[in-house]
C-alpha cells in the first residue's frame, strides 16, 4: 500500500496557512466496529457510532480489509439492488470485479475508482476475479456510500471508471505527504470524479514525522479516517491510529500528523479525507435503499421485487468459488 505513489519532489505543493485562515478542530474521534459483508469478507465500519448530522452528506462507510487472503479465502458479494445514492469503491490493494445492470463494470485495482450513481435504482454485484480467489493475496479498498438530494434520487444511474493515473496528484507544504485527489478540490487542484453531490475525497501518504496542513471547503463537514498507521489529528494534536475517524469543526484547514515511528510494515500514516456540503434532508435507510421517507423505502421494496430496479444481465458475473 498503496497502489499510486509519485516523487513529491516533481508535484505542486500545497500552500502554507495564511494569518487569516482558522483551523478546524476535532469534534469528536470515534472507533470503527468489525463486521463481515457480501459473501464473509471482514470490514471495518467506519462511521460507527458517529451522529448522522456529521456525516452528511455522506451516509455509510466500509474499510475493506486490510487482509492478506489465502488460496480459495477471498470472498465479494451477489448481485443485489441500491437506490437513492452513490456507491465509490476505491481499490487500494487488490482487486474486483464489478458488474451492473445499467452495462457499467470492469476490474478495479491499483489505485482504481469505480464510482456507481444508483439514483432510480440498480443491481449489481462486486466479486474478486477467479484468479485472485485461486492464488489468494492482499485485499484491501473502501466503499463509500454518498447521499443524494430529494431532487436527485431517482436520477438515471450512472458509472464512472476511474483509473489510479487519472487521480490529481499534490505534495504537502513540508513535501512529507503526497495527496491523491480522487474527487473535488483541494488547493485549486481537482481530482476527476464527477459528482451529484459536491464532495472532496481524497487519500494521502504522510511520512513519519511529517505533517499535513491543507485548505479545506467551509461549506464542506470535514473527516479524516485512518486506514493504516498512527499519528496526530487537528491543532492540539489529538491521537490517532488505525480504523478511527476524527470529525472536525469548523474552519478553514485541516491537520494530520504522522507520528516520528510507524509499525515496521505500515511505513507511513494512510489517511482518507472527507467532505461535502450537508444535503439536511430527513434520511431513511433500510439495507441498500437510502430515500428521504418509510413510503419511498416501501416503494423500493416492492419496486425490486417486482424487477424494476434493473435485469441482471445474459453474460452475468457470478462469485467464483475456489474448485468451482
């Protein structure tokens, strides 16, 4: 981990604070709980315990792994149905195969962002290709689940591909982070993810002992989730380590800090930034549905049930099975 990296050295560096910028500081830092998805493979669920007004307009969040898979262990999900929001798998590590029924797919890995705009309603599945499943090997990626507004919901679905070289890549003041843009801005720079929702998402590499200051949205909530390592978080450097999320105030930028020694096999603090103008709409979920009532979340029901939420196609994925 992780998959893109780059000379930090050859990269425009974020601009330095300004006396009239504010940091934000750290609202609250919580702990992510174990779980398993799909077919049995672990994740973390990384919004835990955090109230539902500070992650709009963001709605629910899996850290993949990390897990080094023996032969025949790796494990994905069936083909199952999504409405009301967007699905963004980021492939840190390994790979997987995805397929819906709108003719998005393809494999995502080394860095790679598969972006899924449900809207109306979709089906699709996420699988680890058979080779991966025969030989085994690390997996280790993030699935975010973005809200869309009322006005948006059942907006035609829509899939983004989006390559690890395509991300906006940029250095840390200091030159000790290298930050991969994959959706938004940061700093007037602009990662390629095109989104209903305006976010920032971003994943950056910050060396021992380095720190990371960088502008952030005003408008925007602010979150930083720790994939690997330990390290510091927002002015009074709270402590931080792997599988927690901080959720920062108000301000004008954020602070991450890597602690001066790491785990022999962590090199480096991993962290996920997060943010996006809250939508401040009533949300109901219920599984793969997110809309703004319980009749809506009905109506998906009995939508999927009776096949309108797509046709899983003739030349389907399936989960493959080691000896299958």
């Amino acid at each position: 981990m992780p998959a893109v990296t780059a000379d930090v050295l050859q990269l425009p560096r974020i601009t330095r604070a300004t006396p009239a910028d504010t940091e934000r500081p750290v609202r609250r830092i919580t702990t992510g709980r174990p779980g398993y998805e799909g077919e049995g493979f672990p994740v973390v669920r990384a919004f835990a315990g955090v109230p539902r007004a500070d992650l709009d307009p963001f709605v629910h969040m899996d850290q993949m792994g990390e897990v080094q898979y023996q032969p025949g262990e790796p494990r994905g999900t069936d083909w199952h149905p999504h409405r009301g929001f967007e699905t963004v798998t980021y492939m840190i590590d390994g790979r997987f195969a995805h397929q819906d029924s709108h003719g998005g797919g393809g494999l995502i890995g080394d860095g790679a962002t598969q972006w899924m705009t449900a809207g109306s309603g979709i089906l699709h599945i996420e699988t680890p290709p058979a080779e991966l499943v025969q030989s085994g090997g690390l997996f280790h990626g993030v699935q975010l689940w973005v809200n869309l507004p009322r006005a948006a919901k059942f907006t035609l679905p829509r899939y983004q591909s989006i390559e690890g070289t395509q991300v906006a890549l940029v250095a840390g003041a200091d030159g000790g982070a290298l930050v991969r843009i994959i959706a938004g801005e940061i700093d007037g720079h602009r990662g390629p993810g095109v989104t209903h929702t305006p976010i920032t998402m971003a994943h950056a590499t910050v060396q021992p002992g380095a720190q990371l200051n960088l502008p952030w949205n005003r408008d925007f909530n602010a979150l930083v989730y720790i994939l690997s390592g330990r390290g510091t978080v927002g002015p009074q450097g709270h402590p931080i380590h792997q599988g927690r999320l901080a959720v920062f105030g108000p301000g004008d930028r954020l602070t991450v800090g890597a602690d001066t020694t790491q785990d022999s096999h962590r090199p480096a603090l991993e962290v996920l930034l997060l943010g996006g103008r809250p939508i401040r709409e009533p949300v109901v979920q219920y599984g793969p549905f997110v809309m703004n009532t319980k009749a809506e979340l009905i109506e998906a029901l009995e939508d999927f049930q009776a096949g309108k939420l797509g046709t899983i196609p003739p030349d389907a994925l399936r989960p493959h099975r080691a000896g299958a």
